[in-house]
C-alpha cells in the first residue's frame, strides 16, 4: 500500500506554519479550534484537487480568502510526500494565491518530483512542463513543453496525461479519499430508509449505500461480513444478524434481528447511536476502502463502551487505509497507543502538532492511561 509519509502545510487558518509526519493511523487530540479539522480539511482539499475539484473546493469554504490565516497568510502552500516503493518518495507541492484583484484564485507553483520519475510536473507561467530525467537546473531550451489547453483553475496534476504512469499513480493515489463527517440520523435520512441495491463496498457518506455494502460484504466478502456481525455483536450482545427485507424490485430493507425478539426491527427503529455505530464499523471493515480515510469525531453519539471496538476497529482499517481521524474523546484516547496519538497545541494562535510518542511517558504510563495523562495535562492538547 503506497502511504503519505511527510504533510507540510502554511497559510491555512490555524495551520500557518506546522509540518507532521504521518503514519498509518493517526488520531488528532485537542482542544475546539486548534486545527485539528484542519488537518483533515488540508488532506480533504489536496484529495479532490487531484480530481480536478480544486475550485469547487475552495468555494464550498467560502473561497480562497476565507480561508488563509488570518491577518498573515498570503497564500495556501502545501507540501506532501508520498512512498513509492524501494524507499523511494515522490513529493508533491502546490501553491495556491488570490487572484489579481483579490477575486477568485490562481495556482502560482506547483511540481512533482522523486527520483522514480522519468519526468517531472512543473508549472510555470500557467504552462506545464517535463524537464528531462536528471536535469536539476532547467533553461528554456532544456524543457519539453505542454501545449494542451490548460484549466487555470485546477491543478495540473489533475489534467496530467495519463500516459505519465508515475505522475497518474500519485494523483490517483491522492484522489483516493473518503472523508466522513456526522451522520444524519433523522426520520427520514437515507440511513433510516430502504435502499437501492448498487456494486460498491462503501457505506456512503451519509450511509445513503449502507444496505448495498452489507449485501456485497455478505455475498462477496463473507469474512469481513462475519467480522462485522462480531463487531456488532460485541457492542450489542442482544444482536444476533443482519436481514435482508426486499421492499420493491431492487429495493431492499436492512433487518437488525435480536436473540428476544422473533422479528427483525428496521433501521427506522434504532437508535441514533446503535445507526452511527454500524455505519462506523461498515465503514472501518470494508475491503475497499480508499488510500486515505478522513473521520471527523468517531465518538458523536456512541457510548464510551464502544469505544474500545472503534479502537480495534480504526487499526484493522490501518492495515488497508491510512486512517486520519480527529476526536475529543478521551475515552477513546484510552484504548491508543502513543504512536497512534498525535496533540494539537495553539502556540500564539497558531496549531503546533507532535506525536505522543515523541514525548517522555514511558514511566508516566506505568502508573496511568493515556487518557488520564492528557486530562492530567501531561500530554498537551489542552484549552
């Protein structure tokens, strides 16, 4: 599994300045508005420019100025490096600045480079451009030029061709994100409501696809589905299986059976929580998950005795995903592990990030949880 290795990020909101490394699972604690949304914000942001959702993006947070640090930035840099195999790292920076005028957004620098590539991306002067393997310092006369119509408003990363084998394995890699947020839980969200049988191994966003993913876990990934039962199971120990009701042609009910009861109850009957607890899990056991998972506050609604399984849960999708989760849960914090954890701190206004294992805890943590040393202070991430 290719992984991101290394996020530098300066100009948005908190994140003026802070550089992280990262690793496989990674879970954000702090206090309300130190930046740790942010962080998932930033990867959210360089995930769908890749797609080429660059403007859309930036207008759904209200546009560029909206955005940039507050009396300081001047402009978005991001800088994020990825592993390509045989220790080798492809890096990927983009500079985003407010049009002339102020209105709209320009993409002012932008590059891909490792040593793995037979080319390397450049933009210069709304062009892009290939210099050729090995040359560092590049004149006129040394650059293959791009002639094809460029988007100015969009990366182009991706409008690369796709020919460039490298450049499209990076972009595809980072356009592969999910990025979840609270769950509608309402009477009439999708998650209460027969649904459509469609292919996929995803729950949706809004858990709008939930009964197709169990139905494709159940049919194709027996294993996984049997896990998932388990999960439940462990967290519900009156659950005994899922069922699947058809309402109409290609429309299905999603049955929760338990041990006391000789009919199934519908989702339209559970709680906010138990609904947010299987969406969750869905989403964390499924065989397809993307090269990177964005969770917003696992814990909203779920009782602190389920935390341990989300816990299980987020390392098991760690093994297929990297796993950028932020929380406010300290009773989830209790079930990590200091490599897992990492603090976010406002020093002057602005986030400062390290891991919990960069710190000195190994004697604290003979006489106390992790959870205990962050309420205690020790760990940072405080208001």
């Amino acid at each position: 599994m290719r992984h991101f290795t290394r996020l530098s990020v300066t100009g948005f909101r908190r994140l003026s300045s802070i550089e992280v490394e990262l690793r496989d699972l990674a879970v954000l604690i702090g206090a309300n508005g130190s930046g740790k949304s942010s962080i998932l914000d930033v990867l959210s942001l360089l995930s769908r420019s890749a797609k080429g959702e660059l403007a859309k993006t930036l207008q759904e947070h209200g546009g560029l100025l909206n955005i940039l640090t507050a009396g300081s930035g001047e402009r978005l840099n991001f800088d994020i490096t990825c592993s390509a195999g045989n220790d080798d790292e492809l890096e990927y920076l983009l500079s985003i600045a407010p049009a002339m005028g102020g209105a709209g957004h320009e993409v002012s620098t932008e590059w891909l480079r490792g040593p793995i590539l037979g080319m390397r991306v450049i933009r210069r002067n709304n062009r892009v451009q290939y210099p050729r393997d090995g040359v560092e310092h590049l004149n006129d006369d040394e650059i293959q030029m791009a002639f094809w119509k460029l988007d100015l408003q969009e990366t182009a990363l991706s409008q690369v061709p796709r020919n460039h084998l490298q450049a499209e394995q990076f972009r595809s890699t980072l356009a592969s994100s999910a990025h979840y947020h609270d769950l509608d839980v309402s009477a009439r969200s999708p998650v209460r409501l027969p649904q459509m049988l469609r292919p996929g191994f995803l729950p949706g966003p809004q858990a709008e696809d939930l009964v197709s993913c169990l139905f494709n876990l159940r049919e194709s990934h027996q294993q996984r589905f049997e896990a998932l039962q388990n999960a439940v199971r462990a967290g519900f120990p009156q659950f005994e299986r899922f069922e699947f009701v058809s309402v109409s042609a290609g429309t299905i009910a999603l049955g929760w059976k338990e041990h006391q009861y000789s009919r199934s109850l519908f989702m339209n009957q559970l709680s906010g929580g138990t609904l947010r607890f299987l969406w969750l899990a869905t989403i964390l056991l499924s065989p397809d998950l993307p090269a990177l998972t964005l969770i917003d506050e696992p814990e909203v609604s779920l009782h602190p005795e389920l935390l341990s399984i989300v816990a299980d849960l987020l390392r098991d999708a760690a093994e297929r995903s990297q796993v950028i989760v932020a929380t406010h849960s300290d009773r989830l914090v209790r079930f990590l592990k200091p490599e897992e954890v990492i603090t976010v701190d406002l020093e002057e206004g602005s986030a400062s990030l390290r891991w919990a294992d960069t710190l000195d805890l190994n004697e604290w943590l003979t006489d106390y949880t992790l959870d205990e040393l962050w309420m205690g202070g020790h760990l940072g991430g405080r208001s």
